[in-house]
C-alpha cells in the first residue's frame, strides 16, 4: 500500500475508474481507486518511470536509461517482463499516450509530437505544435494534451503571463480542437470522459476537476 499524499506523480492513465500513476523516484507504477482511495504498487522497475499507458498486453511506459535519454518499454503484466523498447525520438519524451494501435509521444521543450508505430518504434509522422505540450492522453477515440503558453517573452516571460490548459487534439486535423483553461500549473493529467485527473507542479499526490472547467 502507498500513501498517496506522499508520492510525487509524473505521469498517469485512466482506464475506467481505476487510475494508472507514475512515479519516478520511487521507480514504480501503481494504481489508485478513487472510490475505495486504495493505491497498490504493480511494478518496481530499475530505472525512473515518467509515464505509463495500459495496453490489453501489458503496460507502456516512458523510462530512464536510454541512449540519448529517456526510452519507452513494453511490459507484460502476465509475464513480470520487457517485452520491447526503444530509444525517445530526441532522447526526450514529456508523456505518452496509445490511441488506435499508435503511440503518441510529446516532447515538451522542442514543441513536437510524434506518432511512433508501437510494433517497431518506428516514426510515422511529426506533427509542430504552436505551443509546448506534454502528458498525453487517450480517451475512446479522443486525444487530450496538456498545453502550455509561456507568454511573448517564452521562458524569460514573467510567470503569472503563462497560461495552461487542457486541450483536445485532433490527429485529422493535426490541430488543436479544443482548449480548457486552467488556473493552476499540471505537471500530468488523465481525462476519464466526465473529469480530469491532475498532478500539480510541486505538489504531492492528485486531484481532479469535472469538464468543462472555466
């Protein structure tokens, strides 16, 4: 068992009502029951776990050790081990998600998102946004992001110009369709259909808010 209010959450999934989270200093990935408020420790991995996606097989996870940084691992849940993994594109990844048998992967800093075949790892397209995104995630046929706009100066902006929200891609379109404010700064999110789940920068364990949020 773990105390959720002493853990710092870096990535999560929602599948139905049970929330995936996690955590990278501990190394491991859990999972919380928001009804029953009970978090049980699944893996315990040998690197930082930055973000997790489950998958019918097994669980998609964004860890440490790669080449140039940070990779992605499969793991069966069913037989305790890798399956597959390969290297971020960039060495970088800020979250993952896995919509229609493809991974969506952000890199937050560089301003790009990148569709990744999950058989191979291999690269499908790249998609620029206009503004940093991070911490991906799939509902139904849905693809939620965490977007920020720094302000006019970027990172040297002052930090009450910067703004945050949640926001829905269209992979179609290959725009945003949908942009919630919020009025906090997320460091991961989770979107269950009716709330979204959060993890606040700084913060310690979760929290959540209904949509539309405004």
């Amino acid at each position: 068992m773990l105390e959720l209010e002493a853990i710092s959450i870096a990535g999560m999934h929602c599948d139905g009502g049970l929330l995936w989270i996690a955590v990278p200093k501990e190394q491991l990935v859990a999972t919380h029951d928001p009804d029953s408020g009970k978090t049980e420790v699944k893996l315990a991995y040998t690197h930082e776990v930055w973000d997790v996606a489950e998958d019918p097989e097994g669980l998609w996870l964004v860890t440490g050790g790669g080449k140039l940084g940070r990779r992605i691992v499969f793991w069966s849940l069913k037989e305790q081990r890798e399956l597959k993994q390969f290297d971020c594109p960039d060495g970088a990844a800020s979250g993952l998600a896995q919509l229609h048998g493809k991974l969506w992967l952000a890199h937050r800093h560089n301003r790009k998102l990148f569709c990744l075949d999950a058989r191979s790892g291999k690269v499908n397209w790249i998609i620029r946004t206009d503004h940093e995104c991070f911490s991906p995630a799939a509902y139904k046929n849905e693809l939620w992001l965490i977007e920020s706009d720094p302000g006019p100066l970027g990172h040297w902006s002052r930090a009450q110009e910067c703004k945050y929200f949640f926001s829905r891609f269209d992979p179609v379109r290959e725009r945003m369709v949908e942009r919630l404010p919020v009025a906090l700064i997320p460091s991961c999110m989770a979107f269950d259909g009716g709330r979204f789940w959060y993890a606040e920068e700084g913060k310690r364990g979760l929290a959540s808010i209904k949509k539309p949020i405004f």
